[in-house]
C-alpha cells in the first residue's frame, strides 16, 4: 500500500525544478499520486513555508509524506532529514521549515539523518538535492520504505527549529509583523484570533502599515467591508488578515512581508 | 465508477489555495484524478471564468465533475450550488460563472443548493468556501453520491446569469470588449467569426484601441502576419483576437481586458 | 501498458492553454499519468525548450512520451513529427525542439510526420495544434498505438535542428550566452565545465554583463559564495551558471536572456 506525496517548494513554476522532481517520483513510484500543495512560497524563506505546510495538515491524506524544500544552505553542512509524526511522514533539510507541520501532526516521533547514498541515484549535485536526495527519498517512503532503512537515527529534539513570529498585544492594539501577501492582497499576519480577542479588537479600528493609517472593521467575510474602507478578518488558515473588498490591501496599504502592521481600537489610545 | 474532476478557479498558483483544494480531495476521494483547467482567472472575474468553462466543454471527457471556484461574493448569502447538464455535473457559486458551461453541455436539467453540512468536516471558513464547500462537493460528486445528497432542490432557470458582452456591429465595423489578454499578448475580443462575417471584415483593416491605430490583415495563423503589422484571427476557442507575430499586441496597442478594441475595414467610412 | 506522457510547452499557466490539453488527453487516455515538466518556457523560445528537454532526461521514466510545443510557426507548413529514441517516444512540431533530447536518449531511431486527420476528433484550429495534433498524438502512443500508425515514415536525418550555442574559450576567458534567468535570480550560461577547465577559470575572477563588472568566485554551492559578491558554478543541469547567495544575480549584474557574459580570471589579461 502507497502513500500519496504531499510537495511544497520555492521552486515556482515557470523553471523545470518541480517538473523535474516530478519526473524522479514518477521513476520510482510511478502509481503514487503527487499533491503540489505550493511552489509559490517567497525564495528561501523558509518561515513561510513552514507556516504554510503546517495549515495544511488538517486537511491532507493522514498518511501523506510531506515533501518540502527550502532550502537556502543546500550542499553544506546542514542535515537532510526524515521524520514520523501521528500517521504521516515528513522529508527535508533540518533548517526549521518542518518542525510547524510535525508539531500540528502531533510531534516527531522518529527522526534520521538522511544518508544521500541510500537514496542517490547518481552523483548528488551540490546545488539541487530537491531532485537528488529529498524528491527520491519521499518517493521511496511512499513506497512502503522504512525511515531507518533512509539514514542514521537522530534525537528529534536536536532538530533545528525557529523563532516564533509573536505579536505585540496590548488593550486595543496589535503589532504583527506580515508573514505573506496573497494575490488577492489580503496582508496576513503573525497573529491569531485569540491575540485579536485579548485586545478587544471586534469592532471599529485603525490600521497602520509604513507612514499610511486608514479606517478598518472587523468583519468575517470579504463582502461585509465597506466601501473605501479595510477589512480586518481569520482568515482561512487562522491567521488575522487585513482585506480590503474587490481591492488590494498590500498594495494600498503599502503593506510588505517582513513589515510591520499596526491595528488601534477606535476610541482607545 | 467515480469521474475526473475539471478544476478552475482564480486562485492563482503563487498560493496554497488550488493545492489545499486538491489535498482536500484527495483525502475523500483518492482514486479521483484533478485536471486543473486553469487558476489564473483574472481576481473575481466571474465573465472570464464561465467563458473560460464553457470554452473547454468541447474538449473534457463528458461524465467529468466540474469543480469552478470565482467567488467574490464568498461568505454571503449567495448560493452554493450543484448542477446536472448533459452526462456532466457542475459545482460552484451561483454568481453567473456555471451557466455558460452548463448550457454548451445542453442545459441544466437538474439543481441543488449545496447544504454546506452535509459536505463540509469542520466548521466552514466563512472566506474559503472552495476549501470548505465546493471541493467537498465535487469530490463526493467523483465518488458517485447523488446531487440530491448534497441539498435542496432549486429551480434551474432560478440560476443568476451575467448578461452577455455583445458586440457592436455595421457595415465594415466591429467594436468589441476585450475579453482577455493571453501571455503572448494576444488580445481576445467578445466576438465571433460570425460577427466579422457579418461586417464583412475579410482583408485588410485598421484596429484601433486607445488612441492608437494601426493596420491590420485578416489571417489564419499568426505566421501569416507581415512584418510590423497586426493580424485578426479566430482563435482556438472561437473568439475574434488581434494578435501580432512575434510581438505583444496587448502591449503594442495598449489594450486591456474590459476596455473597447473597434475593428474597421480600409476603404469603408 | 500504457507510458506516462512528459509535457513541455511555452504556454504558461496564466491561460487554460496547458488545462485544456490535460483534458484532451484524459479523455483519450484517463489513466496516463502526464508529468508537467515546465510550462513556463520564454514565449516562442525553441532553443530554451530543448535544452530542457534534454536536461530531463535522465530523469525521467525510461518509456515515457515526451509532449513539447514550442511552435512559433503553429499552421504554416512546419512538420509535426513523432520520433523513437532509445525506449521512449517524442511528439512536437519539426522546428529544432525535439533533436536534443532524441539525442540524450541515444540519437532518433525512427520518425513520422504526423497526419492530423489520424489523430484529430474536430476541425484542428490553425493556432492551437498543441490541443489538437500534438497532444492527442502523445495520448494514442501512451495508449500503446504504434509509431507508424499516426502517420507517413521520415528520414530522421530531415529534421530540422538548430545550430548550437557555442562559447567563446580562451586562456584564463569564456564568454557565453546567457540561455536562462531562474526564479532565484541565477543566470545559466551556454558554456559547460569543460570550457571552464579549458579556461582555467578555478578560483577567483571577474564577471561582466552589460557595462558592470563585479568580483566573482569559483564556487561548487549557493552558501560558499562570500557576502557581496559573485560565484560561479556548475548549476544541476550541468551548465555554468552566476549565482549570488541571497541575492539576485541576473538583477545586479543587468544580464538578460540572449545576451553575453564574460568570465576572466584575475590576474590575466
């Protein structure tokens, strides 16, 4: 019995690393099916592919092996790895982009270093282990392969995990820096609805984002904004997004990933 | 015996939105393959979505499920819902982006408006109703439950329908929207071979867009095109297109989806 | 048995143009498994589309049909051709696309010019053979239909092929074109490490582009390069490429697509 792949990259598409991926699973595991969950995350920011990886999970296969690849330090020292979490396995470098969908899965159970021989078909390009070692080793998993018969045994806790982004919460304000702008322009940030709740942010409000501060409404659904006006909502993954209806809010906002957005209770401060 | 799934939407690729939609699948319906139409919809342009749909229809397997997601209205009080037209089957939101496909397939013969629990697992995100709802739907669809499983009975000609882009037609003239731009700057234009019959449009023409007019030929093909000028033909979906060879005609003439394109034969008016 | 098909094309994933050919072909072959290598070729770019080609592959399944459309010349009298090299199969238009990877697979052992009519269910639209000629061919020969039953035997020795792009390789100096820009800003160059040996070019030197030049390194991986300046390296297709780590080469350098590079140690000339 196969597992299907589940593959996010930085790869975009309009270069042939995917599709070369693509090919290696089909060689080795040509009946696996293969879910391309993103290939569009920012290049190597490896933050936000963890994120987006992670609220995936409540909405993949169980069982799926999560293949994921950013990977700003390929070809040194740091470790690839492969990792058991609830019923679902995870491949990739050991650079913090996996440890968010382990955790969400309900932690790393087991973990190995991967060895590039034992899963190589041919001499490893320095620059591409996506194609050589990660791409084969989650199709060989698929396959029913056992993580130990991939690599040497590690300590899970001894994976490297990153910083959360926290939010500054305060009564009536959040600081939160933006983690991702889609191609609607909602501007999502690092912070949850219990932040927005602890700061009492439900109704009228104050969004700041560089030297620009416009009105804002807490609402749940794109259509409730106002004319003219921004949006303030969870959106699908949990996170609290500034929207603006049938408009961009990044754009107008001035709002950048890595930047900082400010939401003011009306009336407070 | 389950059906192929033909998946639009304007969800972009850059995101995780078509991959979630796809994960969500697969985890109701494994076997089910996903033919993903196209994502790149223009945002919350409802018209190009269902001309888009419509346009494939000839091309699909026939029991397909078609899985349509362009929804700026998501969260609201529009319906989500399920249709039968021919031996194919479509789901989405009822904001005008199904009927096109449904008519080219025949007609809708059979309606329901999704009941969002019976398909949903969790609470549904009121932003992500492709997630949520749709996908669901179409996948349960793939498997073979029936479209009264998934809600109540609606009447078919209750279905909300955009009014159609008509062209403007005389004696030597055709003046029509621009209903796309493609990557090779193709500029498709909201009339058919029919209509420049109509206009007798046979030869050569001026086109004018903006301010800006230039001349142009009636072709087949964009090789037919002389140098440095443009070329009228019918494109692959049936649509007149003002196309340049080896050029961008979209940029040349400064063209774009939504604004006017007037087609005028030389020698006339 | 059937073969997965491998499709290549330049029509981007902006437009429905690479969907509609997924349909085409689960309608004629439902279980093919179809391997999107790269859609994102530069528009009308031959040469780039074989070269990628070619670089798949050794990774690709051993009996797969390769589908490229990269057809500037789409309804004029360019051949459509089907050829056999080693075990797999290639299907595109007869303009210079195909030869570098038959050669990668050991060289065209037999060729057909494909008779549309034996392959086509409708009219074939003069601009679109892609739906209509090439992948529906791609489909009956994964399907198992034979070589000579799409159409009339050729000379392999007729096909058209386009001159190679070959560097300029001196003592201590390459000059090469700049055959591709990926996602990360990296530019790949027509010349191979074995002009880069020739050269002697193994530790430092000087990159130029445009009116700039920079200080670069000879460099096996991204993390070797020093903060604030260049490196050079055989990227994981086997071709020279600039690379800045964390940064945007072709961005800084002003290198393009078409133009030249030049590459000269420090210390001579």
């Amino acid at each position: 019995v196969t597992r299907p792949i589940l593959f996010l990259s930085d790869y975009g598409l309009d270069d042939e690393f995917v599709g070369v991926c693509h090919a290696v699973i089909a060689r080795i595991a040509p009946e696996v099916p293969i879910i391309d969950l993103a290939h569009g995350i920012p290049p190597q920011d490896v933050l936000a592919g963890g994120l987006t990886l992670a609220a995936a999970t409540p909405h993949a296969p169980p069982d799926a092996v999560y293949l994921a690849v950013v990977d700003p330090h390929v070809g040194t020292e740091r470790r690839p790895v492969a990792l058991e979490a609830g019923s679902a396995l995870l491949v990739g470098p050991d650079n913090g982009l996996l440890p968010p969908a382990c955790d969400a899965l309900g932690g790393p159970r087991d973990a190995v270093a991967i060895e590039a021989e034992k899963v190589a078909r041919a001499p490893v390009s320095p620059t591409f282990h996506g194609r050589d070692v990660f791409a084969p080793a989650a199709a060989h998993l698929a396959m029913g392969t056992g993580l130990h018969d991939l690599g040497v045994p590690i300590d899970p806790s001894s994976l490297t995990r990153l910083s959360r982004l926290e939010p500054d919460v305060g009564p009536g304000r959040v600081a939160a820096r933006v983690i991702g702008v889609d191609r609607f322009g909602n501007v999502r940030l690092a912070a949850r609805e219990a932040d927005l709740e602890r700061a009492g942010l439900t109704g009228r409000l104050t969004v700041s984002a560089g030297g620009l501060a416009a009105p804002a409404h807490r609402v749940r659904t794109f259509a409730e904004v106002p004319d003219a006006a921004y949006g303030l909502l969870v959106d699908s993954a949990g996170w609290a997004a500034v929207v603006r209806n049938l408009g961009n809010a990044a754009h107008d906002l001035g709002a950048r990933r890595g930047g900082w957005v400010e939401l003011r209770a009306d009336g407070v401060g």
